[in-house]
C-alpha cells in the first residue's frame, strides 16, 4: 500500500513539474520577444515598440513598430506592415489577420517563442 501511494506522489510530482516548466509558448503575458509562426515567419517585438518581421524564403528583414490595442490594458496588441498598423494582431500566443477573427478565435495562425 506504502509502496502504491508512493508511486502515485511521485507521478503526480513529475507531473506537476512537467506542467510548471511547460514549453516555450507565445502565451506568458509578456508580449516582447522572438516568435515564428506556424508558416516559418519571424518576429521580434521590442520593449521600445519596435519590430521586425523576416518572412519565410526572404533574406529581407522588415524593420516596422507594434502598438498595443486599443488602450494599453487590451489582451492583445497590433503589428505594423507596410503602414498599416493593424496587418496583425497578436494575442495569447495566436496571430490573426483582422479583429472580428481575433474575437472569434478562429482562424489563428500558431506562434511559438524562440
């Protein structure tokens, strides 16, 4: 019985552990950072609001801004191209090419953070 229960802290433990460390997502609640995207684009958001986008293929790196949404408390900010300040939106780890997909939550290209 001793050796039942044992076994069953140590698989919840690990488990705990293995959930705590998690992976490396686009989702933590800071926004800056390094990120490619499910079709092999990078992205690099700066604390001073600069960016960079290098598209998959291109040896060409974007420098553009990002903004935050709407008011600074949004979940979500903007990424500049080509002067237009909202060609994507980013929120909890996801990119999105309007708002009204953004608020539906579909489609979403997946981000993963370098």
């Amino acid at each position: 019985m001793a050796l039942k229960l044992f076994h069953a802290l140590l698989i919840a433990s690990l488990a705990a552990t293995v959930v705590s460390c998690g992976s490396k997502n686009a989702d933590d609640g800071k926004v800056t950072g390094k990120y490619v995207d499910e079709f092999g684009n990078k992205f690099e958001l700066r604390e001073d609001h600069t960016a960079t986008i290098q598209f998959n293929g291109q040896d060409k790196i974007n420098e553009t801004r990002w903004h935050d949404g709407e008011h600074s408390d949004t979940s979500y900010v903007t990424i500049e191209y080509n002067g237009d300040t909202t060609y994507y939106y980013m929120s909890h780890g996801k990119l999105y090419r309007s708002k009204q997909t953004m608020e539906a939550g579909s489609p979403a290209i997946e981000l993963t953070r370098e």
